[in-house]
C-alpha cells in the first residue's frame, strides 16, 4: 500500500494526474469523433502544423491558444495554395506542408537563440506542470467538452450518412472544420504537459482501444475517457518507480494496452481449431 499511495504525496505528481485527467475526459470523447470521422491522420497533421504558432506564441509572451489559432490558419492556408499547383497532388501538398511548418517550429524551438525551456514545447514536461496551467487546461477542457455537447446532434448526422446530412439541416465542411477546430484546442491543452509529439497519443489511444472492444458511441466514448486515465495512472508510476520520461511512459502504456487488445481481438477471431 505504501509502494501504490506513495506517488501521490508528491505535489507534483498530483498536478500531473490531474492534467492527464483532464485531458483523457476531453480526448476520450474527442478522440471518438475523430475515429469515427476517419481524421485521426488529419488530426496528427494539424498537431504538428499549428507547433510554428505554438513556439511563435511562446517567444512573444502571448497565450499559447492564440498562437495555435494563427498556426492553424497559416496551415490551412499554405495547403490550400499548394494543392492548387498542377503538378502535385493534394496529399502531397499536405505533406510537404506539415513537414516544412514542423521542421520551421523545431528550428526555432532548439536554436541557440530560443530561451530556455521552449523545447518544452516540442517533448512536454508533465512533471513541470503549474497549478495555474491546471487552471487553464480545466478552462479549456470545459469549452471543448461544451462545444461538443452542442455539436452532438450535426456530428451524429454527418457521421451518419454524410451525402444526405444536408437534408437534415447540418453542413459537414463545417462540421469537420470545427471538430478538427476541437482538435486544435485539445492539442494546446495537452501539450504543455505531453509536448506536440506525444499529445496526440492520448486523443487517438484511447478511442482505438475503446473501438476495438465494441459497443454504442456513448459506452465507447465513456471507455475511452476511463481508458486514458488508466494509462495515465500507469505510466505515471511507471515513471516514478523507472525513473522514466513521465510523458513518453504515458504514451507507451497506451500504445502496448493497444497492441494487447489488438492481439486479444485478433485471436478471438481465429477459427476454433487454431486458437
């Protein structure tokens, strides 16, 4: 019992729990949208996209939402006018983006000149994690989980049958660009703590593993939220007792529980005589 409580004595690992709360709740639901909707590649794109806007914002003392607002924007923008060229594809104007805008954030973040800490930005320092940026992410976390709750009905039509979701009174351009809108801000909530490169895992994760056990989008959504904030907690003593990387251990959690129950669906499905 002392091994299991001893952790949470800690202030620090306290915060850090709760940050992963928060932000498990919000990419739990989030991320089940996101998977039914096919976007997760979509949503690892704009994670990296916006990171210009995020070490941007960092560098000039303005709130890191802003700098994702305008990183998502300049994003948009840069794909929108390389896929107008003739000789690529779309895919490929989406990936030289993302790449240059995030190979342009890491640039800036680790050169000589960027003031210490930046590189937070990039792997996260959940161990590091303020009660005033707590604050902030149970703020935003509340206006995700709102704006969802009144996007609930649009985003059932659309991810119902999106040719005939007009006839139905929704628009799904702008319901894909709001949920992806959602994305955004989920990602500047988490990546103070998980950085932009891991962020991702826990909106993504827990959704895969919920949709690999089945169930109707309310259960989904619901084991998803319990199941990141299960990961959190292993990877957070994983961390203390390994003395590992709090953020990447979180990430590794959730990635083997997903190779796990990928493994159990799998064998499942065998026939009876090979199992």
């Amino acid at each position: 019992m002392h091994a299991l409580w001893e952790p949470w004595t800690q202030g620090f690992m306290q915060r850090a729990l709760l940050e992963l709360v928060l932000l498990g709740v919000v990419g739990g639901v989030l991320g089940c949208w996101v998977a039914l909707y096919e976007l997760s590649y979509s949503a690892e794109s704009l994670a990296h996209a916006l990171f210009p806007g995020l070490v941007g914002a960092a560098l000039l003392g303005v709130p890191l939402l802003l700098g994702g607002a305008v990183g998502v924007l300049g994003a948009a923008t840069a794909v929108a006018l390389a896929g107008r060229a003739p000789e690529i594809g779309r895919d490929t104007a989406v990936g030289i983006v993302i790449t240059t805008l995030f190979g342009l954030g890491v640039l800036l973040a680790l050169s000589q000149a960027a003031p210490p800490g930046l590189g937070q930005l990039l792997f996260g320092d959940l161990l590091g994690v303020s009660r005033k940026d707590v604050i902030v992410s149970a703020t935003l976390a509340g206006l995700v989980v709102g704006a969802l709750a009144l996007l609930h009905r649009q985003l059932l039509v659309v991810g119902f049958d999106r040719s005939t979701s007009r006839a139905l009174g929704a628009h799904p351009l702008l319901v894909d660009l709001a949920l992806l809108g959602l994305v955004a801000v989920t990602v500047v909530i988490g990546v103070q703590a998980l950085g932009n490169l891991l962020v991702i895992a826990i909106v993504i994760g827990p959704a895969a593993i919920a949709a690999l056990l089945g169930g109707r989008l309310a259960t989904m959504m619901a084991a998803a939220a319990a199941i990141a904030i299960g990961c959190a907690l292993a990877g957070l003593y994983l961390s203390y007792y390994a003395n590992t990387a709090a953020g990447a251990s979180v990430a590794a959690v959730t990635v083997g529980l997903y190779l796990l129950v990928r493994l159990g669906a799998s064998i499942r499905r065998w026939p009876p005589g090979l199992a």
